[in-house]
C-alpha cells in the first residue's frame, strides 16, 4: 500500500508517536555527521541525503550491553536480573543496506530454526522494534549494493519505506508492523506519482557507479601472498567492523559484577589471543584476510549470500581507505 | 617534485640501499592517496606526491624490524620519526628519509600552524619549487582553539568533552594511526587488572581518552592523523594541542625538534619550580 503524504504530516505524526514509543532517528551534529539517537522532538528527525556514521545495527546488537549480573551479598551470591527494555520502539530513515544488514543479523541470532541458536536480547530488540526505511536518493561513491543483490531503493528488511519525492514523501506499507504505526496518515497515491517513483528509483539505481564482481568462492587464494600485500597499510583498528551494519563478533567483559557484551572485532590483534600466549592469527594477514574471507566466502557456504550489504562504511571511515570491493574483486582464486 | 621523490626511490632500490620504500600511490577512488609499500624499482612510478598525502608514514616503521627503509616524510612525519629514535624505537641507519617540502595549508587544517613544513631530519630534502623555504606556520593560530576552549569556565568544558566523548565508540583508530602509540599492551587493552572500562560507556570514554593524551603530552607530533582517523569527528587535537602548549610554556619543550633532546617524560630537574617531585 502507498501513499503520498506531506513532509509536515509526517513529522506530525512522528511528534505523535513519542507519546507511547521509544522514536531513533538519525540526527544530524554539527560538523560531526549524522547519527542514530533516541529522539525527544520530533524536529531533530534527519530524513536527508546524508548517511549516518553508525549503521542501526547498534539498537539491536549494543556495543557494550549488560546481559547478567549478579547481587552484592555477604557470603553468597545471586543472580541480578537486568532490566528490560521492552517499550515499543519505532525507528526511522533506516537504509536499505542496514535493513539488509538485520536480515543478515537475523540468520545467526534469531534463525527461522527453532533448533538453532536463539538470542533472546536481539530478538527482543528486533520484536519490539518497526522498522520505516528510507530509500536512499544521492549514494556515496563508496556505496556498492547493486553489485550485492541490493539497490538504494530495496526494501527487505522494513516494514515501511519512505521515498522522498521532493514537497512530499511516498510512504509504502510493506507488513503489518509498518501498518500499525503509518496506517493511520492521510493520503492516497495518483497514478502520476507512482510512475514518477518508479522512474524515481531506476534513476536512483543508476547512480550507484562502484561495482564489484566478488568471486563465489576465495578458497583457492587463502594460501596467497596476496592477502599480504593488501592488507601491509591496515591499522588492526575497530573502524571497519564497528561500523560495518553486519559485522557482529563481540567480547565478554565482566565489570562490578555485570557481565557486558562487547563488540569486538577480527583486526585487533587481540581478538584471537589465547590464554596461552598463542595467536592463531599473528599478523595483519590473517586478520585482513579472515575479514574478507568472513564477508565474500565462509558467510556465503553456511548462509548463502555474503555477509557484505555494499554501504560502504569501511571504505569510507578506513583511515587509510583499504577497499573491500577492490580486495575481493582482485582476490587470486586461479 | 614527484619525479625527484620518484628517480631518488628507484635509485635506493636499484642499488639496494633500502628493502623498500613506504611513500604514497593513487587509491582506485582515482582522488584520494594510500600508503604504498614499493620493493621494487619497477614499481616507484605509481608513487605520487600531492595534498592529499595524510598519512603519517612514520608509522609503519616499527613494523619492519632489521629491513632498510626509504620513507617519504613531510615535516609533521619527520618529526614523529625524531621522537621515535629519541625513545629508541628506530634505528637510524636502517631509515633512508627522503624529505618532502609540503606547502602550508596544502593537507589539512593542522597545516596552518604547523611549525615546521621541512622535515627535521632527512638524508635528502625534496624542495616545492616556487615556494620560500621552510616557511613556518602562523604560531598564533596554533593555540587559538585551545585558548577558546581555556576562556571557557570549567563546567562548560565538561559538558563540552561529554559531548564529545559521548560518540567515541572504542575503535581506537585514533592509537592504531598514532606513530607514538606503540605500547606493546595498551592500557586500554589489559585485563588483569583492567584499569578502566572497556564498555562505551561516558566513564570508559572519558578514561580512555584522556588517559591516550596524557600519555602523548610532550610526545605528540601534531600530525593531527588521530583527529583525522577518528570516525566521530572527536576534536582530539585540541587535547593535544592544550598539552603540547603546557609542555611549551613549562618545559620549553616541543616533541620533535631534536633526535638529541632528552624525552620530557625521561627527563627531571632539580630545578623543578614545583616542589610535589621531591
Ligand atoms: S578500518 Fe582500515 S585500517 Fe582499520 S582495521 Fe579496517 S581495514 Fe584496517
Ligand atoms: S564489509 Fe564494508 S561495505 Fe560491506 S557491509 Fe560491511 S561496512 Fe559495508
Ligand atoms: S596524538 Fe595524534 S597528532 Fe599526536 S602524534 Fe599521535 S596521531 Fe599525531
Ligand atoms: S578514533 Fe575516535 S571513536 Fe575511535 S577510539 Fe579514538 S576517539 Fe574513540
């Protein structure tokens, strides 16, 4: 179901929504970049061109998030429950390459398997949670999803999508989630509009000019020099995986008696450091090449599709701009 | 220039003066520069020099223990090599340091006030043709953000680096890109004890962060490559910049200047005007 509703409309019915829901939205800081925040005035809502820095992925998989703990007591020990965060959560201007990425997140922490493992703060956090997309109108030259099964203009993994036509947006209802929270705007769609969007989103699709033929399968190159050579300028830092939208590898951390789930990530060096001493993978090889090989190749074995949406976050916020699309694409699988 | 700072690359390797050469090369952007690891004089002509060559090269020094390098440096990285040679990081005679001159304000904002555009050390200086020599920065904007941020009354400066802080997300892109981060444990990494939080936490972001510039006061080089590689748009030259203004005002001391020198925090003086040393 579509419908063109004004910008106004929107944010009226945004300001409406606080009044029972937890809103996120990207903000917009000055000269810092956009960034996903828990909103109080529905002003603040960011629905522009520009990307936010962190992908979603942080509402649903928190970089540092308390999942036990245990009572201070004299001489015995109890389990501390940890509070709930169980209100109803609406979050905006999500981009087609996150969502995507939730859907990625979604096959390992809430797998359509019963029998497979369930983790119940990232389900809680999907449930509780509705997704209003916003299709992107000016991709960053960094940006790839057309060449990984997405588009700017995709939908999977919303429940509403927002497009933005200039004086209005096109509003699409996709579940019954989306439904319930943008059910209620006024508006219908002419047949003059639907076709302005849809020569909209052809338009939009063509500016994604990076592409990227990643091989089906980096087996053959894993022995390779190759993984040495691109990956001499890494820094072993946390940019790529904290901000990928699927990267999801964490630590556990005990800090006054709560035990704290941390994102943590395949470069550093001391992610694979064991109690021994031993390193299974000493040097920036192997940890650039596990990234990649995560991405382009073992993903794709277990899940079948790769674990890289294209946003082009790593691209853009790698200190010393080391390409994926570019290592993938010249990995030598012959 | 580029054809200096290239004949003189092809010609340490052809005579295998250097095992390599760390200089900048075009990225596949076409735009931006990456750091180029070059071993072979076949290779030296994808080495390209102009303002967007960042990167302070000097950091991957330390990576290539025993190896003969030919690194291309621009002031602020020379000075990052001066430090490390003062804290016995490097060994002179494996460096070759080819010098480059770089025009004021050509990089980035820290350009502006950078004090010394020529390197400090070098075994060859590659001049910018048409420009006066080591022309230094404007030393009076050097501070003028860290004495905006002095006129301020404290609380005003909390809420300020809370802000601040509040967005840091614990990369530590802004350690991995620092020629003077390069404790084999750092603090922040250490468990047993830990001495702050680990989570992104205000309280853990507040340790780590200042913990990181106290360690580089008087050490840091203002290259400005931390402020850069931060993701969240952290102003963390300011940080450094107040405490390389202390150690100035204090000490007389700027980091960088000579192999020479004593390091400040190697350094104690019974003369000290303060009185909490002895
Ligand atoms: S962001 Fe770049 S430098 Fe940092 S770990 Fe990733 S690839 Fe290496
Ligand atoms: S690997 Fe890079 S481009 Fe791919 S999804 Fe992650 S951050 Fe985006
Ligand atoms: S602290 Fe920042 S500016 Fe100073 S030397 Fe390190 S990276 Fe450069
Ligand atoms: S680079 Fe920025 S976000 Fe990353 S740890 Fe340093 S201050 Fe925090």
């Amino acid at each position: 179901m579509k419908k063109t509703v004004k910008k106004e409309a929107l944010i009226a019915l945004i300001e409406n929504l606080m009044k029972d829901h937890e809103v996120v939205s990207p903000v917009e800081t000055a000269g810092k970049g956009v960034f996903y925040r828990k909103i109080d005035k529905a002003k603040d809502v960011y629905l522009g061109p520009a990307f936010a820095v962190e992908p979603v992925k942080k509402f649903f998989l928190h970089p540092s998030e308390w999942i036990c703990g245990c009572n201070k007591e004299e001489g015995t020990a109890s389990p501390c429950p940890v509070p709930a965060d169980d209100k109803k959560r609406v979050i905006f201007g999500v981009r087609p390459c996150e969502a995507r990425g939730l859907v990625l997140l979604d096959k390992i922490f809430a797998p359509d398997d019963p029998a497979g493992y369930q983790d119940t703060s990232y389900i809680d956090n999907r449930s509780r949670s509705v997704i209003v997309g916003l299709a992107c109108s000016v991709p960053d030259r960094t940006c790839f999803c057309v060449s990984l099964d997405g588009s700017p203009v995709e939908t999977r993994g919303m429940d509403a999508v927002l497009f933005d036509m200039g004086d209005n947006f096109i509003v699409e209802i996709l579940t019954e989630k989306g439904k319930s929270i943008l059910g209620s705007l006024p508006g219908t769609i002419d047949a003059g509009s639907e076709k302005a969007l849809e020569a909209a989103k052809e338009k939009t699709k063509k500016l994604v000019v990076k592409t990227v033929k990643a091989p089906d399968s980096l087996d053959a190159s894993f022995k390779s020099d190759y993984w040495k050579k691109v990956s001499l300028s890494c820094l072993s830092c946390g940019v790529c995986t904290y901000l990928c939208p699927t990267c999801h590898c964490f630590d556990l951390v005990e800090e006054e008696r709560k035990k704290l789930r941390c994102y943590d990530g395949c470069a550093f060096p001391d992610f694979t450091l064991e109690t021994s001493g031993e390193n299974p993978r000493p040097t920036k090889k192997e940890r650039y090449r596990q990234r990649v090989f995560h991405k382009f190749d073992y993903f794709k074995k277990n899940f079948g599709e790769n674990l890289c949406v294209g946003c082009g976050r790593c691209i853009r916020f790698c200190p010393v701009k080391i390409d994926i699309s570019e290592v993938a694409a010249g990995a030598p699988i012959k | 220039m580029i054809e200096e700072i290239r004949q003189k690359a092809k010609e340490l390797l052809a005579a295998s003066k250097v095992d390599m050469v760390i200089g900048y090369r075009r990225s596949g952007d076409g735009v931006s520069t990456v750091p180029a690891f070059i071993d072979s004089a076949q290779d030296v002509d994808s080495l390209v020099w102009d303002q967007n060559c960042v990167y302070n090269l000097a950091n991957y020094l330390r990576e290539f223990p025993g190896k003969k390098i030919g690194v291309v440096a621009k002031g602020c990285d020379a000075r990052a090599i001066v430090v490390l040679l003062q804290e016995n990081q490097l060994e002179r005679e494996n460096l070759f340091i080819i010098g480059v001159e770089c025009g004021v304000t050509d990089i980035s904002e820290k350009c502006a006030a950078c004090p010394r555009t020529v390197s400090a050390i070098c075994d060859i200086l590659i001049k910018e043709k048409g420009r006066k020599s080591g022309a230094p920065g404007n030393e009076k904007d050097a501070y003028a953000a860290v004495e905006a941020l002095e006129a301020r009354r404290a609380e005003e400066r909390l809420g300020l680096w809370r802000e601040e802080f509040s967005r840091c997300i614990r990369c530590y892109a802004c350690r991995q890109v620092c020629p003077m981060c390069y404790c084999p444990k750092c603090v922040a990494d250490q468990t047993m004890p830990a001495w702050f939080s680990k989570a992104t936490s205000l309280e853990g972001n507040f340790a780590w962060n200042v913990t990181r510039a106290f360690h580089l006061a008087g050490r840091c080089v203002d290259c400005g490559e931390c402020e850069r590689a931060c993701p969240v748009g952290i102003p963390l030259r300011d940080l450094n910049k107040k405490l390389e203004k202390e150690a100035k005002e204090l000490y007389k001391y700027e980091a960088g200047s000579s192999v020479e020198a004593k390091p400040l925090f190697a350094s104690y003086d019974k003369d000290d005007p303060k009185d909490f040393i002895k």
